[in-house]
C-alpha cells in the first residue's frame, strides 16, 4: 500500500492543493484512533507515517517505572527490564514499542481511504466557497432546476446548486425548468453540509449591477447611484448624482429613447423605474424623490430632523401618494425621510400649527430647528403669504 499511498497524497496535493502534510496529520490521527478501537489496546499509542517509504508504524509508549511500583505492562515498564535494554534508561524516561499488528495494514488501507476522501470533500467545499465568496453581492447567470416548498434551485456555473427563498423569488414572475435567468449572490456560508450560495431577484443591489452592466458611466463611477428604494417586482426609485458636472445622470441612466433602462425593465418582467436627481440639499432631494408629482413646499418638523411635511396642490395629493401609498413609501425609503403629504387647502392651519411647534422648539434649551426648508424653484413666498393670511 506504501506507494499507493504516497501517490495518491501527491496527485491530491497537486490537483485538490491539500498540503501532504496536513492529510498526514490526519491520517495518524485516524489510525491512532482505529487501533485503540479495534485491538481494545491502553491510549498510550502513537501511530507514525514514513512520509518517505510509506510505511505505517503503531508505537506504545511506555514509562520507566520502580520494580515495586510495576503493575501494568501496558503502560510501564520495570526499571530492571529497562535497564537489560540500555543501561542509561532511569525512572521516568519513555520508552517506544513497535507494536503494529500483522493484520493492521488492512485497517491502514480502509482508514487512508477514508481521510483522503474527506480531505478531497473538504478541499473541494473551500474551493466552492472561495470562488462563490467573491461573487458575492454580484450578479452571476444561473438555470433553473427545480423548486420545492421552500425553495427555488438554480444551478450555478461550474454545476453549483444554488438556492432562493421564496422572499427572494419576484412576485410577478414563474420559474420554469431550464429558465435562464440573472441573480444576485446574496450570501454564501460554509457550514458542516458544506458551501451553501444564497440569491435573490429581490434585493436592491441586484438593480445596481443591472444598470452597471448597461451603463458604462456607472460602472466607471462617473454616475453614482447613491440610494434604491424597491418594491420587487413592482416599481423602483433610483437615485443618481453625476460627478461630471457636464453629465446628465437622469438621462444617462435612462439611454437615447430609453434603451438602456428598458433592458433592465426587461431583464425584472417590466418592474417600473423612476430615475431621480440626488442632491445634497433634503428638501430639493424629497421633491426629487416624490416625482412625478409637483410639489409647492417641504417643511422640516422641528422637533424632529429626520421628518418633513410636503405641500402639493390638491389636484397632485394622489399622484404624490401613489396607488396604495407607493410612491410616498419609496420616497421616504430612498431620501430616509419620513415624510408627511398634505393638500394646499389645508396648508393654512398646517401653517399655524408648524409656526407653534418652531416657538416650542426655540424655547427649548440647547434645541436650534430649521422652520422651514425651501427646495430649489419652490416659491419662497408661499409660506409667507399663508402667515400674512392670519
């Protein structure tokens, strides 16, 4: 078995890269434990691989012990026998015994195969995971294969299951056998069942990487996306800031007569897009983000800096809400506003009731509020004219 054996730990180290040493170390575990459960043997037993001839060799070890205080053979051996073997032995030294059985050459076979084999399963595992790690939060092209209650299968290049919950699955798409189609790697763990690659069609991050893949001004970074707010399968807001000051970014992203946001349309089963300006200014940002529809007023709460009040005439107070509130939701989830929509007729008591919270708010100690926050091309008089009405 020796050249066998040593052949077969060169060809893994070479092509599964599983250092020698590291299977050795495994394997005279393994025999180790292999003999101390087939022979019923004491624990005092090493077990040593030739690395050059590949011979295996079971030790007992076995202490030096007075004559008086000899009492098992297993583990001790008497000073006097100790001393017929090498008159330098003394009480305490450890003396090694060849003790490998005839037949243990059987057990070696059975057990080597046994730790390269898991070792192989091992390598393999850390390779699958490294390569899939890297690919995380990257869109990578996937078959579908099966899907069962929990999940749907895909298989990855390279024969790679992967799998997707059904919060990661699109509610307005169905996966048939053999669908190509593009995911996200979401996450990849490695736990005791081995690597274990996650993906999504839901997840934010995987409309980015559609638009780098479409857009070569936001791969390059020359257009930035600087937020997502997503509802699957329904509608996105993306928004974009430009670092060339000569660079459109809206109609960047959108592409000569929409061309390259309707190929990332297509790619999510007609998932609308609503492409907005970033700007540093939150409330020029707020009007942005609540497109298409007009807004006259952005108005900060004073007693909290993370909320505003948006004025929009009557006849805009649905368009800016949106059907079920989903144009409103995805504006406060893009600019991480909380933002409060109110119709023109009712601006004046808003007014009224804005102006008494910014006197609460400047009376309070240590406490400076902004009153109110006008967005670029919002008619700085309006607020005005509504005090003056009073």
């Amino acid at each position: 078995m020796s050249k066998e054996l040593l052949a077969a730990l060169d060809a893994l180290e070479e092509e599964k890269g599983v250092k020698k040493a590291i299977v050795i170390e495994s394997l005279e575990a393994a025999l180790e434990a292999a003999y101390k459960r087939n022979y019923d043997q004491a624990q005092n037993v090493e077990v040593s691989f030739d690395q050059k001839k590949g011979d295996i060799s079971v030790i007992a070890v076995k202490e030096v012990v007075e004559d008086e205080e000899f009492w098992d053979e297993n583990t001790q051996v008497a000073l006097k026998e100790a001393l017929e073997m090498n008159r330098a032995y003394e009480v305490g030294d450890e003396i090694r015994f060849k003790v490998t059985p005839k037949d243990f050459g059987r057990i070696a076979a059975q057990t080597a195969k046994q730790v390269i084999i898991q070792r192989v399963r091992e390598a393999e595992r850390a390779i699958v995971y490294d390569k899939f790690a890297q690919y995380e939060n990257e869109i990578i092209s996937g078959e579908v294969e099966r899907q069962d209650s929990r999940y749907l299968f895909v298989t990855l290049p390279g024969n790679q299951e992967a799998v997707m919950t059904s919060q990661d699955q699109m509610p307005n798409e169905s996966y048939q056998m053999h669908d190509r189609i593009k995911v996200l790697v979401s996450k990849v763990e490695n736990n005791a069942k081995g690597p274990q690659v996650f993906v999504s069609r839901t997840h934010a991050d995987l409309v980015k990487r559609l638009f780098e893949q479409e857009v070569p001004e936001v791969y390059d970074g020359t257009v930035e996306i600087k937020s997502i707010a997503r509802e699957a399968g329904d509608r996105s807001k993306i928004a974009v800031k430009s670092n060339n000051p000569d660079l459109d970014p809206v109609g960047t992203m959108v592409g000569q007569r929409g061309v390259r946001v309707q190929a990332v349309v297509t790619e999510l089963s007609g998932e609308n897009m609503d492409i907005v300006e970033w700007s540093e200014d939150p409330a020029t940002f707020i009007v942005n983000a609540l497109n298409p529809a007009e807004v006259l007023n952005v108005i900060v709460d004073p007693l909290n800096e993370r909320a505003v009040t948006v004025i929009v005439p009557d006849n805009q107070l649905s368009l800016a809400i949106g059907k079920r509130g989903q144009n409103a939701r995805l504006a406060a989830r893009l600019t991480n506003f909380k933002i409060d929509i109110k119709p023109e007729s009712e601006a004046e008591n808003f007014y009224a009731e804005h102006e008494a919270k910014v006197a609460q708010a400047a009376a309070a100690p240590q406490v400076t509020a902004e009153a109110v926050v006008e967005p670029e091309g919002v008619d700085a008089d309006f607020a005005s004219d509504l005090f003056d009405a009073e």
